[in-house]
C-alpha cells in the first residue's frame, strides 16, 4: 500500500518521509539512535501508531510495540 495523501505520510524529525512499508523497512535500517529515540518512547511508538492508523495493519503494529530496539 502506497499512501498517496500528503497528509497520512510520516515525517521523521530528521526529515524523511514514510509512504509505505518499504520506506519504514529502509528508515529502520539507516535511522539514528537520536531520531529513533524521538519517536518510541515509553509513552508512545509513532511508528507502531502510524502502521494501525493510516496503514491499517494492527499485527504490525503490535509487533512494533513490543519490538525492544529499532
């Protein structure tokens, strides 16, 4: 699934920008320790949220969450 709504994308702090699965598997394997700290906290994993949100997928998203480490 492709978002094609500006709105729905997902802007990291460092200023990517997720359309897609495959844009959050390549953030995942180049993101810093800073941005990834910035958007999984104990309080929230914008990550996790965006997947069930705007892509739809909660087993994702729950696996996400429970993930320790980007």
């Amino acid at each position: 699934m492709v978002i094609t709504n500006k709105d729905n994308y997902f802007y990291t702090n460092d200023g990517s920008i997720l359309k897609n699965l495959s844009d959050l598997k390549s953030l995942f394997n180049r993101i810093t320790d800073e941005t990834y700290n910035h958007h999984v906290t104990l309080e929230r994993n914008d990550f996790a949220n965006w997947v069930k949100e705007i892509l739809g997928d909660e087993k994702l998203s729950e696996k996400i969450i429970s993930s320790n480490s980007k």
